[in-house]
C-alpha cells in the first residue's frame, strides 16, 4: 500500500487510478492511512467477502492472517472490464512499479 502511495504519480501519468481493498477493519485501515499519508481509496473488506468471491484468498497465509489474498492488481477500464490480472503467490510479495506500469499502458 505504501508502495502504491510514493509510486502514485507514475501510475495516474498512464492515466490510471488507484483503488486499494484489504481484509483489514475500518479502524484498522483508518489508522494506517492517516500514519501512511495514503491518500488514494482504501477499502475494507471485513470477513473477505470479496476477497473469496474474486477466489484470491491465501490459503497458505498464517493462521494470524487468515483471509489475506494473494497480493495482486487488477487493471479495470472505465466500463468495468478487467482488462488485466497481476497476482504473486507469496502473500509477502508485490509487483514492481514498472510491471503496474507496462499492464496499465497495454490495457488502453
């Protein structure tokens, strides 16, 4: 998430956007937004809901973190097509700003 935020610029030069969801509660994500200075949309999906409807919990994950997905991108055009999927198995693992970057520009 972090990365996102000091990478931010780059990625809405593609004229990308930034939409984040994790698993964490509300308070949770409040907390590290404002510690953060996140200032893109973070969203929280309590209980992983959407996290198991899009099939991308990990499974793997310690007990501690249950619910976490595999970290991933999805590239979403403007009508709501998903136009591009970037996922990493490890639940520790996040793409580099160049791969973010090349998806973006390949899904105009």
């Amino acid at each position: 998430m972090v990365q996102l935020q000091t990478n931010l610029k780059e990625i809405e030069a593609t004229g990308g956007q930034v939409i984040a969801i994790s698993y964490d509660s509300v308070a949770v994500l409040k907390r590290f937004t404002a510690k953060s200075a996140i200032t893109y949309p973070l969203l929280s999906d309590t209980g992983s809901k959407t996290i198991d409807a899009y099939g991308i919990r990990n499974d793997e994950a310690p007990e501690r973190w249950s619910g976490i997905p595999h970290p991933g991108t999805f590239i979403v055009d403007t009508k709501g097509v998903i136009r591009a999927k970037l996922f990493l198995e490890g639940y520790k693992e996040r793409h580099a700003l160049d791969v973010l970057v090349a998806a973006l520009k390949n899904a105009r």
